[in-house]
C-alpha cells in the first residue's frame, strides 16, 4: 500500500491527540508545555503533508514554509512558557497547575 | 522550472519509503506517548527528545528535509534544554510521584483532570481528525510532486520561496524570537518587591541569629559568676522574654 496524504494526516492527528490528553492529564506545568509541543508538532506534520501531497503543482512549498515558521514560533513560546512558569514558581512556589488556583495574588 | 511536475512522476505516492514512514510514524506517535504517560518527568523530557528524533525521520521520509532538520533542533536541541533548565531553576521539580493525590486539589480540577475523561477527549479529537481526512480523502491532492524537489531535497527551493514569497512573515518570525528573547527576560527578572521580600526576610533571619548569639553569651557569663550574684542578672534586660 502507497504512503498518501491520509497516512500522515492520521499519523498527525494521533500525535495531536496524544497532545490533548497530556494537557488535559498532566499536572505539572511542564508537562503541559511538553504536550502544547506535541501539539504543535503534529500541526507540522499535517502542514507537511499537505506540501507534498496537496496542491503540490502550484505551490509545492506553501505548507513547508509555514510549518518552518510554525516552528520558530513554537521556540519562541517555549522560551516565554518557561519564564513564565518560573515568575508563577516564584509567587506560589508551585509549578502543579493544581494549586495554582488564584487569578491574582 | 521547478514548478513543473514530473510527466512520470506516478502520482501523489511517488517516492515515500513504506518502512521507513512507519517506522518514523510508529516511533513519533510512541514518544509522545512516553511523554505524557511517563511519571518522573525528566524521563519524559528525554522522551520527548526521541520524539523529535522519530519526527525528523517521518518528515524526511515525506521529502521536507529542511523542516526535518528544524524539527530536529527545535524538538530535540531547544525545548528539552529550556525545560530542563527551567526544572533546575524550580526547586521544587515534579518527579515520581507528581500525579499522586495532593490534598489541595480543588473540586473541579480534580473532576476536568481525571485521566478517563483526558483520554476520551484526546480520542474524540483524534477520532475527528482522522474522520475528516478519511472522508476527504484524495480532494488535497491535485497532482504529482515535482521530480526536482524530490531529487535534489528541498532546502534551496524552500529558501527561494522564504526570501521571495514568505519574506515579510520570515521577518516577521524573526522579530518574534527576539521579542521572545527579550520578554523571557524582562519576565523571568526579579523585580524590586520580591528584591525586598528577600531583603527583608534576610535580615529578620540576620536579627534572630543576633537575638539568639546575644542570649548565650547571656548565659554564659551569667554561668560564669558566682551563685547568688543577682546584680549581673538585673543588669541585662530582655533574657525572659526570649529577645
């Protein structure tokens, strides 16, 4: 059976899921930012696919650049996300998305 | 011309290894299933790591060798350094046991974060996703890949249309990681009230160590003198009540 576009849209969506269920599962904060990753990356994937497998005559590329850029905008949130999580460490010396129950204070 | 499709190129299928996809596919959906199962978290961000390794592998099977070696860097190089790092500065990292039942929890966390609810809207949307792919399945593709990007990769075809086509969101991204740079910074910086909390609670612990050295040498000359000596004794205020 030849790999299509479904191949890598199913691939893309379980990795995608796989990345709802930790941001609804994990406590942690970093784990929660690891499954937002996932999520992100099965967003790539599915960008990819349609690049090569979609409108592949006009605009082979469209979806490959935008899954480039998609990534450098996933660093950047990593690098907000974390210093984010450390100034909420600092006021609740917590990281459990749990116990930080407080809008402000 | 690039752009032109190869007259026997066969189809949208053309040139994507089977075994390869699988196993890059298999091993991608695997570590991301190590890194939101897994306990000890720092487990998970090596898991994770691995992850970006079998993501890089799928997508360069699928031809995006360029985006493959992004995926590579961002997911196994920048976002397990930052998390760890992160975790280091955080003296309290959750490790094993950080699913374990905190008497805190509030109700309505505790009921949204069960794991059976998690996985059955994690499966709903995947169910759905993959739904609407099957259901339109073969309406994307509307014809053969280009030989060319196939042959001889991707990279500088995709530079072409980064610096042509895409260059104001290229400039865009660019700006964005340095004001993420420079926001991380601002936000992770102490601020002056927390630089007087510190203050403040350094010096209260500074007095105390005081307080307390002062009452025994207190005691030790009192210790030192000779019993029924009281003039010594009247003469240093505060001993009783502890400073």
């Amino acid at each position: 059976m030849s790999i299509g576009v479904t191949h890598l849209l199913v691939a893309s969506a379980l990795v995608f899921g796989t990345g709802v269920y930790g941001v609804l599962a994990r406590r942690s904060l970093f784990g929660v930012l690891l499954a937002l990753q996932l999520m992100l990356a099965g967003a790539d994937v599915a960008l990819v696919a349609f690049a090569r497998f979609g409108d592949a005559v006009r605009q082979p590329l469209d979806g490959t650049a935008f899954a480039f850029l998609a990534m450098l905008a996933g660093a950047a949130e990593v690098t907000v996300a974390v210093a984010l999580v450390l100034l909420a460490y600092r006021r609740h010396r917590t990281v459990q998305v749990d116990e930080l129950d407080e809008l402000a204070g | 011309m690039w752009l032109a499709p190869a007259p026997a190129a066969g189809g949208e299928s053309v040139s994507v290894n089977g075994p390869l996809f699988y196993l890059g596919a298999t091993a991608a959906v695997a570590g991301a299933v190590l890194v939101v199962t897994l306990k000890d978290l720092r487990t998970a961000v090596m898991a994770f790591a691995g992850f970006g390794l079998a993501l890089g592998l799928l997508l360069l099977v699928v031809g995006a060798d360029l985006v493959a070696g992004l995926a590579v860097l961002v997911f196994t190089g920048v976002v397990p350094a930052v998390v760890l790092a992160g975790m280091v500065l955080t003296t309290d990292p959750p490790g094993p046991g950080e699913d374990d039942a905190r008497a805190r929890r509030p109700v309505l966390s505790a009921v949204l974060r069960r794991w059976p609810l998690a996985l059955g809207v994690a499966a709903g949307v995947s169910a759905l996703l993959i739904g609407v792919a099957a259901a339109s399945r073969g309406d994307w593709v509307t014809g053969p890949y280009p030989s060319e990007l196939l042959d001889r990769g991707t990279t500088a075809t995709l530079g072409h249309v980064l610096f042509n086509s895409y260059a104001l969101p290229f400039a865009g991204a660019g700006v964005l990681l340095l004001a993420a740079a420079v926001g991380a910074t601002v936000v992770a910086r102490r601020d002056r009230i927390e630089r007087d909390m510190d203050r403040a609670e350094r010096e209260r612990a500074e007095r105390a160590e005081r307080v307390r050295r002062r009452r025994e040498d207190r005691i030790r000359a009192r210790e030192g003198r000779r019993p029924g000596d009281s003039g010594m004794a009247a003469a240093i205020p505060g001993d009783e009540d502890g400073g």
